[in-house]
C-alpha cells in the first residue's frame, strides 16, 4: 500500500530538485564571476530574457542593495532601464570582445563589446573585484572613444 505513494513522493521530490537546480542556474548561481565574458553573457541571456532577478545577481552587493530598492518600489523602473539595453543588444547574444577600463565607480574593470553600429559601440561594463566580475552598466559609446581603451582579447565574431 505504502509502496506506490512513496515511489510518487519519490518522483515528485526529484522533480522538485531538479527544478530548483535548474532555477538556480537561471538566477547567476553558476556563473563562473573569474570569466568576464562568462559573467557578460549572462547579463545578455538575462536582458532577452526580462529576467531582472538574474540581472540583480551579478551587480556587486553594494549595487545590488539598489537595484533591490527599486525593484521593490516600483518594478517597472526596473523594466525601463533594462528594456533599453534589449533593445539595443538586439539579437546579439555573445559579446565580441573585452577591453579595459576604469568603471564609473573607480574600480578597474572590463569594456565588454556587444555590437558596433555605425559610429557606436554598445558594451557591458564590468568592475572587478579581487578576481571576480560583476555587471556594473551597460552604454553605448563613440567607436572611436571605444578603440582607445586597452585590448585584452577577442571573443568571438
């Protein structure tokens, strides 16, 4: 009697498990944070994806507590500010390329390029801490402006 209950409270757990280790990926838990284009192109999937929860992981703790703000007062902000960086993404879904840089806040980082059109180069920006990367802004910017930061390496094109 008790045999085939417990068999389906078996499959329903291991369904349950499997589904929380598949949300876990989703949400930036297995983002390796030492691979800039690792993390870049999370916060791509994240931004096609509206999956603003994910975005939030990968900011750094003192940014993250912001975003947190906002998203709780008004998500729709939140909706705004990222619905833009979709839009000009577009279909790429893989940055081409790093550069560096020293983000807004100080800290030295990465220029992740995303697309060029025309004259202007859409990228992420990335501050690094310790040996960790984290989103920190996304902007477009002359291509010219673009070029004049340090190589570090091709991506992919």
């Amino acid at each position: 009697m008790f045999g085939g209950q417990c068999r389906y409270i078996s499959i329903i757990c291991f369904l349950l498990i499997g589904i929380h280790g598949f949300t876990s990926i989703l949400s930036g838990a297995e983002i390796d944070r030492k691979n800039p284009v690792a993390v870049a192109n999370a916060f791509l999937e994240a931004v096609h994806n509206n999956d603003y929860n994910t975005i939030i992981t990968l900011m750094s703790s003192e940014q993250r507590k912001e975003y947190e703000t906002i998203m709780k007062r008004s998500p729709e902000d939140i909706e705004k500010i990222f619905s833009k960086d979709k839009k000009k993404a577009g279909k790429v879904k893989q940055v081409t390329e790093l550069r560096k840089i020293t983000t807004f806040s100080g800290k030295p980082g990465i220029a992740a390029k995303v697309k060029k059109k025309g004259r202007e180069t859409f990228v992420i920006i990335l501050s690094q801490e310790g040996d960790e990367y984290f989103y920190e802004n996304s902007l477009t910017v002359t291509s010219k402006l673009y070029k004049q930061l340090a190589f570090i390496q091709k991506v992919s094109e």
